[in-house]
C-alpha cells in the first residue's frame, strides 16, 4: 500500500510554498494549445516483480533501515490536457535506475551494483489541481551497447480514463551524453525542450526540477 504524504514530509521535500509558483508558472498554458508530452519507448526494464513500497519518496525501502546512495532530487509538476486543464487523479507511473546506474531488474546486465536501499520504482497520483512530486536520486548514466551509452533519465507511463496511455521519458538538463544518445537525438528541438526537466529550486541541498506532462487527451 502507497504511503501518503503529510505535511511534514512536504515541508522535507521543499514543495510547501512550491505549489503555488508551479501554478503560477503553468497558468499561461490555458492561452493556447499546448503540444503533448513526446511519447518513447517503455524500454527493457520496466519492474516485473511487484513490491510493497511505491510510494513518492524513492530513497528509503519500508522495512530497510539504510538510506539509497546518490544525489537526492526532487521532482515536480503538473498533469495537463492539451488545453491546460489539469487533469486530476492521473496515475503516474515511475522506474528509474539506481545512481549508479543499473536497474533492480532480471534483464539488466550492468555490472554496476544494485542499490538494496532504493526503491527504484513508484507509483503515484496527480492531485485535484494536476500537480504530482517525488523525492528520489539523480539515476546514474549505463551502457546500452558498447557504442552507446544512455544519459541519466526516468521513465513515466501516465494513466487516466479518457486519455491514451503515454509512456515517455525525462532526461536533465546540460547532460553532455544528451545529445549523442539514439531516442533523444531522434526527436525535433521542440520534442526534446518537452522531455528535459528544468532545475527550478533547492532545497536543503537538494536540486529541485520541474517536469509538465501533457496528455493528448480523448
């Protein structure tokens, strides 16, 4: 069972008093048509063996007393229609690799090691104004193949009645392997300024990004 999130553990995550700018800064998405969050690949690795803990804080595992490695981060933003209407109650899905790289996943061949610490995989919703946060680590970046290495990333996978499914990825900004990695680079300009997170704060020396899906709608 997901846990849910008190004011408290807001306050932790610095998005206490964050909410409000995040509307501010998406208010102006309601003057136009806004083109929807690029779709991608689901990839190899999405979790095969279901688990207890998906909650919003992605660092800690119930019932294992260590902390995961890496740089903590937060991630927030809003769920909207292509209209700028927030769409509540989406289902946010979240799998990501540990910092070091490499994924808690049977198929995963990365010799970097797994993280016992990370939880690696969420699941959440988006609130009555469309707006979603997690806490988890900045993921590391691991090979593909031994000509292509993927930049740090998260994947999402958004479910809502009434709209396509969407299964997308979010990469970082200024990451030097962005551009010669073979899904990013095969987007537009447009398409990919829509899939890189924006750092937008920190808080307690944690970086804070800012991440809007847009979804296509009926």
């Amino acid at each position: 069972m997901m846990k849910k999130l008190s004011r408290r553990d807001l306050v932790k995550f610095g998005v206490v008093g964050a909410v409000a700018g995040l509307s501010k800064a998406t208010e102006s998405w309601s003057e136009v048509i806004i083109m929807p969050t690029p779709e991608e690949v689901e990839g190899p690795f999405y979790p095969v063996a279901d688990q207890i803990d998906k909650d919003a804080d992605m660092t800690q595992v119930t019932g294992r007393s260590g902390q995961a490695l890496g740089q903590y981060i937060i991630i927030r933003g809003a769920v909207k229609d292509r209209f700028g209407v927030p769409v509540e109650n989406a289902t946010i899905d979240i799998w990501q690799a540990n910092a070091a790289g490499r994924y808690d996943h049977p198929r995963d061949s990365n010799r970097a090691p797994v993280d016992p610490y990370f939880q690696g995989w969420a699941v959440i919703h988006s609130d009555t104004n469309g707006l979603f946060r997690f806490k988890t680590v900045k993921p590391g970046a691991y090979p593909a193949s031994r000509s292509w290495t993927r930049p740090p990333h998260i994947h999402f996978k958004i479910f809502k009645k009434g709209y396509p499914e969407l299964i997308t990825q979010m990469y970082f900004p200024n990451e030097p392997l962005n551009a010669s990695d073979l899904l990013f680079s095969n987007k537009t300009q447009e398409e990919q300024k829509a899939m890189v997170a924006q750092k937008t704060d920190e808080y307690d020396g944690m970086d804070v990004y800012t991440y809007n899906i847009v979804l296509r709608g009926h």
